[in-house]
C-alpha cells in the first residue's frame, strides 16, 4: 500500500516516521517532534489534529504496521 501526497514520500520518511510513532499516543502541540511533518501526515490522511491535541488515524496504525515498525 503506498501512502503519499505532494508533501509525503513514504520512501523518504525516516523522521516523518519517528513523529507518527510518537503521535500513537494523544500529543499535545508543544511537545511534537516537528509540527511541519505533522502537517504532511495530516494531508496523507495519518494522524488527525483538533485543538492543539495530535493522533494518529488508523490509516496511520496500518502504515506502521505495513512498515513493520509496531505489530498487531
């Protein structure tokens, strides 16, 4: 499955990686590893943000599992 946006090659995503394993847990604003890689996950549809509060989506779930960095 690939996921990707004008902003968002998952062939070059090593950080972008690291925010959306930080992002399995409900994060606030602040404490983000990069506020522009949130911005491109968000517009591949991985993690969602409401009110300075940060998640990952499922879509986000299955990503990390396709790339074998969690495990059901």
């Amino acid at each position: 499955m690939k996921y990707q946006t004008t902003a968002f090659d998952s062939a070059t995503a090593k950080p972008i990686e690291a925010c959306l394993m930080q992002l399995m847990q409900v994060t606030w604003d602040g404490d983000l590893i990069s506020k522009s890689h949130r911005k491109w996950l968000a517009e591949a549809g991985l993690v969602v943000r409401h009110d300075g509060w940060n998640m990952i989506t499922p879509k986000g779930v299955m990503y990390l599992l396709d790339l074998g960095l969690i495990h059901a």
